[in-house]
C-alpha cells in the first residue's frame, strides 16, 4: 500500500440512529442508476439524509443540477404522491450536496453511515486516459477522502457483472483472481495521452492532415485550414487512445476498456478499503434496462447497452443481428439492481469477504436465451411497425444468425460503396439533385459507420457463453424482512421475458424514437415556414454575397458578358476559346483559394478603360445585370430594409460591375482593380479581394464600427467560402449552396434555401 493510500485513524461511526436515520453519501446521482436510488431512498425511509457529490456544469451549480432532478419523470410520481411543495422541502431538509468533482474531492468534512459509489463512465470506447480518470482515478480519490477523514461507513461499490473479463461457463461472485497491477495501469493510461499527443505533432502525421484541410477546407482561407487540420490532429489522438485502451483491455483478458477499467476500480476498492478491515459491498448488475415496477413500468433515461442495436433492426437498418442465437443474454430491470442497494444501504446484514460480491442477474435463476428476445422483438415491430421519411410502415427483417464476421464484412462493403458515391456526387456540379445525394450518402455513411461500431463493441454481449451466479444476491434476499420485499422485491423469477420486452422495454425505447423524431421534424417545420416578420432595428446588419446569391452569375460569365457589350461579333470565338482552355485552371483555382480565382479572372480585364466599364454598366449591361437579380433574392432585400436593417452587399466582383446594385444597399464592398495615370486597368487589383477569412475579419471590424451586434446579425452566402464569415452571424442562410456549404449548413443547422 502506497503512502497517499494509508489509512487514516477512524473516527466512531454516528451512533444513536435507528436502522432508518442513517446518513448517506451518493456518487452518480444525475446518472441512470442514480436517480432511481436517490427516489428510492426518499420514498421508503423517513429520517435517512443523503448527500450527492455533484459538480458544477457550466454556469448551473451542483444544487441547482440537483434540484433539476425533481422535474425528471423517476420522480413525477413521488412528486404527485406528496405535493409538488412537500417534495422540495423534503429535498432541501434531507438532499445535501457536496459539491465537487469525484476525481478531485474536497475533504469530507461530514460523518457518514453509508457510501454509494454508483458514478462511471459507461462508454465502452472512450479514451483510455478518459476511462481510467473517472472510473478508477474517481474510486481511488473516493476512498482516499474516507481514508483521510477518518471515518469507518459501509460502502457499497456499484460494479458490473462483466467485470471478470472474457471467459466461459459459470461466473461466481467473489474477489476477482488477477494479478494486473491497477496502480501501474492507471498511471500507464494518464501518460498515454502525453505519448499519443507527441506522436501526433511528427511532421509526417501533420502533413497527412493538412493536405485533407486543403483539399476540403481551402476556400475558406488558411486559417480555416489550420483549424481543420487541428481538429483532425485532435480526433485522431482521441481515436489512437480509443484503440490504446481497447487493445490493452483485451491483452489482460477484458472485452473493453469499460470492463477492464471497472475491475480496476474494485481492486482499488479491495486494497484501499477492504483489506483496511472496511466494510464493502460489491454490486455486479449485468445489462441494466428499463424498470419492472418502480418508479413505473418501463421507465427509463434514455438508450442503453441494448437499445441502438434493437432500434436499428425497428428501423429496418440491421438486416441481421451479430451474436449466438442460443447464447444467454442477461439483461435485468433497473429498479432489481436499486433495490438491492438500497436493501445493502438500509437494512442490518453483514457480509464480508466473497460472500459481499453481489451479481444482480438473470442468466442462471431466469436465462434469456438470445433467439426469445430477438424473436420477442421481432414480434413486436411486426406488430407495431415504426414509420420510414414517408410515412410508411417499416418492414422488419428475419434474422438468420450468420457469423459476426460475416456481418462486420458486408456493412464495411456497404460502408466503402457510400464513401465512394460520396466522393464522385463531390465532385458533381451542385444542384438540388446532387445536394440531395450528397444528404443521403453522408447520412447512410455516418449511420452504417455508427451500426459496425456498435456491432464491434456489443458482440461480446451478444455472443458470450458466460452465466453468472446470483447465489449471494439470492441469499440476501431470504434474509430480508417481508415488509422490505413487499415493496422492493429483486426475484429474478417474477420476470416474463416476452411480457417484459413486448409491453415495457420496446415501447418504452420506441417512445423516446419516436419523441427524438417528432423534434427533429418539428425543427424542419421551422426550417420550411414563411419568414417571420423581421424586428426594426436600425442597429441589425444584413450581409449579403453577389455571386451565386443575390444574382446567379459568377465572375466568368460576367466577364463574357462585358466581351460580348465591347468587342466586334468576330472575336468572340476567340476570347470563348480561351475562356475554355481556362475553365481548367479557373476551376483548380477555386477549389485551392476563391482569392486566386478572382485574380485570374480580372487579370483579363486588362487594357480595359474604367470609364468604358462605367459606361456600359449605366447603358444595356447594366439594365442586363440588374434584371439578372433573383426574385427571392430582392424580396429578402426589400424585407430587410423595410425593417430598417443596414443591407450592405459585399462581393469579390470589381468595383465598377456592381455599380447598377447600389441602389438597393446602404452599402455597397466590393474589389478595386489598379488603374493607371491615364485610367486604365492594369490587370491588377488595388485591394486584395474581401473573400473567405478576409470577408470574416473586414465583418468583425465593420461591426464594431458600426455598433453592432453580429449575433442579431443576417448573413446570405452561396459558396464554402462564405462559411468562413457566414458562421459570425447569428442567422446565416445558404443560397443554393454548393456542396461544401451544403455539408457545413447541415451540420451546424443553419437555414438552407432555393433561390
């Protein structure tokens, strides 16, 4: 035993108290398994004080993350059953707080009966330094703050049945038999992210990186690109670490980095508590779901382990089902695993040694062969279908059980078909049609990715030959008083599987599908309604593109255009010829950096008098260019300024070819080109064109300028470029965007717009 691990001298535990006034210490309790036993606690004993160790989350404090938990459906009953005043005066008198977070404990000033140590990251694939921090890192500064404080409480150590690792046959309960060193592999796991970072800064991984950046993120200028390249320099340390701790968990014998780090977490436990001649109680849940009885049938709090998998088969998306049709899968209601903790917390037995490892299961009292719940569910669907884009009831498949390894193979051939119709729809022309291919490709690759991952990461669940002993869980409930069990009973027996799936767990995970669905269509309402009354506020800004945007011509067929109103019928062929030869260039250019193109372009301007160009824009062309303007696009226009909102058109074109839009802006940006003594263009720009990151720093200082606030702010752009000042506004809107804006409007949910 380390140093900073030696216990402390312990102080007398409170005496005095009735097996009811007891004074608890809660990890966990804004999780799942949480909140349920906080409820427990506060309906079934009357005198018991709890404290939770919550820590802040923004600018919301621990009590007031606390007090939230009263409007969470675990509690709607109780709340109603005692009084919506009753129920927070019962939180203020018997609900403490400490706030803090569990990896970094104030000292533990307050003496404590019991200890519920039921907070863990459930992921199955964080990063390794991510899992071992809060799940062995939060148990090792848990039990040094009891150590330090001198205190003698009864923990009880909230685990998972899974944590003996992969192995067959029957698992029992009692100290796990391993000689991995939890100490070493937490240090291990925290330095790994110093390694895993310095790798990532070699020269050859950045490069990769930024050449990705380039090609993607160009046209919104080199900090853009910069940022990407960050961003992608930080997922893929994430990603190295994610494998890091996968791969270590299963070279000493665990599934993943959730069950090897929970293993961890008890060792520490043992050593740091246990072997001290402290009392603790191991509680092993296998898969926990939705609730049998309490607080109602079927409550949960969102998706658990199961749940992606069987909502994707409802879906239609899983054709089959990785695992072993005759395997058991060993599931157990939330509200079994609560009230034996709180049966450990609140009742007078005393367990040590192996006999106070608890396995809080279903595989050997009551086997749910896996084939029963698929056809459970199946069943189910058939009978209650969920409902395609359409509207149309789904389908689902029969599932045939093949080899895992045979699925793994056809969704990683349905996954590279995406990628590369994703690839060639980029490279299309935008347009409606091929916006509406780049949707559904990136959709149908994100969730084919999403299903291997959860096939990789549950298969192991689904494919186990495990069956875990209850013998200690069994045992403790024939010692527990009748009246307790009336009301907290944990028989494994009293479960119907089918009954259990079919009129609890399915609709209840339907429910929260189909509430997930009806708020992202709710938000596409929004998306597809009338524009809404614009406030008048001369303060508001509203910034708006030209090409593209406000009218469809780009800065190509505006120099044709001007050829055309300049130049005798005879060279035309000419000039066309060259343009052509051009494209290729022009079209390279724009995807590197929007500036470059708009410099090539111009640069045919040259020789070219400004006073001719004037002249042409106040005659036909001008008249031209200004019927060219989208209807939509004016519209907005006039909108806005009836709302007294400064409009200002800021463009890459020059100058002089903007000239007939001026009247419909307060103002009016856009490029100069240089122009000699004797005023003619020298081929050159004057200014450097305000476009992508220049367009976002020119729109920062003129918003200070003017006074205004760029989150009330409007902003209408076309082109991936624009996203690199579209995002400062608080309303940016994509016209007719080309796919790269497309993507980026999506994700981030900006309005998009046909004009």
């Amino acid at each position: 035993m380390s140093s900073t691990d030696s216990a402390a001298p312990h102080a007398p535990t409170p005496e005095g108290r009735s097996s009811a006034d007891r004074r608890i210490l809660l990890t966990g309790v804004t999780g799942f398994l949480g909140q349920a036993v906080l409820r427990t606690l506060l309906e079934t004993t009357e005198n018991t004080t709890v404290t939770a160790i919550i820590r802040s989350k923004g600018t919301l404090t621990g009590r007031a993350r606390l007090n939230q938990l009263l409007r969470k459906p675990v509690f709607a009953s109780w709340v109603e059953k005692v009084g919506k005043e009753r129920a927070a005066e019962i939180f203020t008198e018997r609900v403490g707080v400490l706030e803090g977070d569990l990896t970094d404990l104030p000292p533990l000033t307050e003496p404590y009966d019991v200890v519920i140590h039921s907070a863990a990251s459930v992921s199955f694939d964080p990063p390794i330094d991510e899992a071992f921090r809060i799940n062995v890192g939060g148990a090792r500064s848990l039990y040094q703050a009891l150590l330090d404080s001198g205190q003698d409480p009864h923990v009880i150590h909230v685990s998972t049945a899974y944590v003996g690792g992969i192995s067959k046959g029957l698992k029992q309960e009692g100290r796990l038999v391993h000689d991995v060193d939890w100490r070493a592999e937490y240090q291990s796991a925290l330095d790994a992210r110093t390694r895993v970072e310095a790798e990532s800064r070699r020269p050859e991984t950045l490069r990769g990186q930024l050449r990705t950046a380039r090609l993607r993120d160009g046209r919104m200028g080199p900090k853009a690109v910069a940022a990407a390249a960050e961003s992608a320099r930080r997922a893929w340390v994430d990603e190295r670490l994610v494998d890091f701790g996968l791969t270590r968990a299963q070279s000493v014998g665990w599934t993943d980095i959730y069950t090897f780090t929970k293993a961890m977490a008890e060792r520490a436990a043992e050593e740091m508590w246990a072997d001290a001649g402290h009392r603790v109680s191991f509680v092993r849940p296998s898969i926990i779901e939705s609730a049998l009885r309490h607080p109602y049938p079927g409550w949960i709090d969102g998706y658990k382990v199961a749940d992606p998998l069987i909502m994707a088969y409802g879906r239609g998306l899983l054709g089959e089902f990785p695992g072993l049709a005759d395997s058991i899968l060993d599931i157990i209601p939330v509200d079994f695993v609560v009230n034996v903790i709180v049966a450990l917390a609140t009742q007078d037995t005393e367990r040590r040694g192996d006999d106070a490892y608890f396995q809080v299961v279903s595989g050997k009292s009551n086997p749910l062969p896996f084939h029963e719940m698929v056809t459970a569910v199946r069943e189910y669907f058939l009978e209650h279908p969920l409902e395609d884009d359409e509207g149309a009831p789904i389908v689902v498949p029969e599932w045939n059980f093949p080899a895992v390894e045979i699925i793994e193979q056809r969704f990683r051939a349905k996954e590279l078909a995406a990628k590369v119709g994703a690839g060639v729809v980029s490279r299309l022309p935008a347009s409606h049609r091929t916006r509406k291919w780049s949707a559904n490709l990136h959709k149908a690759t994100s969730g084919l990715t999403t299903l291997r991952k959860y096939i990789e990461l549950y298969r192991q669940y689904t494919k186990t030959e495990m069956v875990f002993d209850d013998a200690n869980t069994r045992g403790l409930r024939a010692e527990l008083p009748a009246e307790y069990l009336a009301e907290h009973d944990f028989d494994v027996h009293d479960i119907t599987w089918v009954d259990y799936f079919q009129q609890l767990h399915l609709p209840a995970v339907t429910e929260l599908t189909k509430a997930y669905s009806r708020s992202r269509a709710a938000l596409k309402r929004r998306g597809e309604r009338p524009a809404p009354e614009l406030a008048h506020d001369p303060a508001t800004l509203a910034i708006f593109d030209l090409d593209g945007t406000v009218i469809s011509a780009n800065i190509v067929q505006q120099y044709f255009a001007v050829v055309r109103a300049t130049k005798p019928r005879r060279l035309w062929p000419a000039e066309i010829s060259g343009l052509l030869a051009s494209v290729p260039g022009y079209l390279r250019a724009e995807q590197r950096d929007r500036s470059e193109l708009i410099r090539m372009v111009n640069r045919r301007y040259k020789g070219y008098r400004e006073q001719d160009l004037k002249d042409l824009m106040n005659g036909e062309l001008g008249r031209s260019i200004r019927a060219s303007i989208r209807p939509e696009a004016l519209e907005v226009i006039q909108r806005h300024r009836a709302a007294g909102h400064r409009t200002v058109l800021v463009s890459g074109a020059l100058e002089v070819l903007v000239e007939p839009l001026k009247d419909l802006f307060d103002e009016v940006i856009a490029t100069e080109m240089d122009v000699d003594e004797s005023g003619v263009l020298s081929g050159y720009l004057a200014t450097p064109p305000l476009v992508d990151e220049a367009r976002a720093n020119w729109l920062r200082k003129y918003a200070v300028e003017r006074e205004a606030n760029l989150a009330d702010a409007y902003g209408y752009g076309d082109s991936m470029a624009d996203a690199a000042w579209l995002e400062l506004v608080g309303s940016p809107s994509a016209i007719n965007p080309d796919l790269g804006l497309f993507s980026i409007a999506k994700k981030k949910r900006w309005s998009i717009l046909e004009w």
